[in-house]
C-alpha cells in the first residue's frame, strides 16, 4: 500500500513538473531552476523524483517540446522554422 501510495505521489509530481515545463515553454527555454521553484521542490530533489521515474529533465523538455511543436503544426499552419525558433 505505501509503495502505491509513493507510486502515484511520483506520477502526480511528473504531472506537475510537465505544467511548470509547458508554462515555460512558451516563453523560451525552461529552466531546471524555475521549474523547481515552481514546483516547491530543490532542484536536486527535482532531478531525484524524475530519476525514480526514470527521465532526466531534459528528456522531459524535449518530450514536451515536440508535443508543443506537433500541437501547433497541426493547428497553427505556422512555418516550421518559426515554431522550432519559438521552442528552442
């Protein structure tokens, strides 16, 4: 029970560290740093839960970055160049 417990706390603070990403991501590069204070967590204890889970930060970045660029392709008609400028 305490490791489902544990299981699901890692999902749904992966959940939160997408958000802070996506927020980010927006507005140019994220940063490990922001993405820690935004979440409420060290950047060390950040980059610790992401290794429990399995993913380094900048995996996750670059996964949500080719979620962005996918999205806005598909709904933007935008150039690709100006979306890969945008994101990084």
């Amino acid at each position: 029970m305490q490791l489902e417990r544990s299981a699901i706390s890692l999902y749904a603070f992966r959940e939160q560290v997408c958000e802070a990403v996506r927020a980010q991501i927006i507005d140019g590069k994220p940063s490990l740093r922001r993405t820690a204070e935004m979440v409420g967590a060290s950047v060390r204890t950040l980059q610790r839960r992401l290794d429990a889970l399995g993913v380094t930060y900048r995996a996750l970045v670059s996964e949500l970055q080719i979620e962005e660029a996918s999205r806005l392709l598909r709904r933007s008609g935008l150039d690709v160049r100006l979306i890969a400028a945008s994101l990084g």
